[in-house]
C-alpha cells in the first residue's frame, strides 16, 4: 500500500485552523478510499490540545519524517498557497524527489500506470 502525506493549509488562528483541519481530514478519506495509506500532518493537533505547550515547529518537525518516507505528496484544497508550511512541504518533498499530486484522479492513475 503507498503511503500518502496529505499536505493543505491549517492555520495559526484558531477557528480557521479547526476548519482547514475538517477539510484536510475529508480530502484525505477520499485518498484513503483510493486505497492509499494516509498521513494528516494535522492530526497531532490533540497532542497540542493534551499537552498545551506544542509550538508551531514541535507541530511542523513531527509530521516531516513522516514526508519523507511517504510514496507521495497529495496536496490538498486551494488555499495552500496562502500557506508558509505547505510551501516547505512541497519544497522538502522536491528535494527528495517525492512525487507531488494535486489531483487525487491523477495521482490513482500515476500508481496504476507504475503497476502495469
């Protein structure tokens, strides 16, 4: 099963966050379903609730290992650009030569053309 990094913007204020995060959790069920195992950068949100003193880079240095070892990138949304973390992401995952999918129909297509 590929592994899928599903990047988008969350957000520093508050309620935009929980709704980016709402978004982000949606988009990357439709990955799931795809067959695909996903990763949501957002998902450590709780362990910042939980413990209360996570910062900005406790959030952004957990979920990068998990990109890097990731099959691909899907971005999510159409806000990303407004998105500072989404940016690095996409940057790191070009470094590392990880494919990057901006639509989930091309990416499911990419893998089944791979297995052929």
């Amino acid at each position: 099963m590929k592994r899928i990094y599903v990047a988008g913007k969350l957000d520093d204020m508050a309620c935009n966050y929980v709704k980016n995060l709402y978004q982000m959790i949606k988009s990357s069920e439709e990955v799931r379903k795809a067959g695909f195992a996903i990763f949501v950068p957002g998902i450590d949100f709780l362990l910042g609730v939980v413990h209360g003193n996570w910062k900005y880079e406790d959030y952004f240095n957990n979920s990068q290992p998990w990109l890097d070892i990731s099959d691909a990138v899907f971005v999510q949304g159409d806000n990303w650009k407004e998105s500072k973390g989404t940016k690095k992401e996409i940057e790191r995952a070009r470094e590392k030569g990880i494919p990057l999918f901006f639509d989930l129909k091309v990416m499911i297509n990419y893998f089944k053309d791979k297995e052929e």
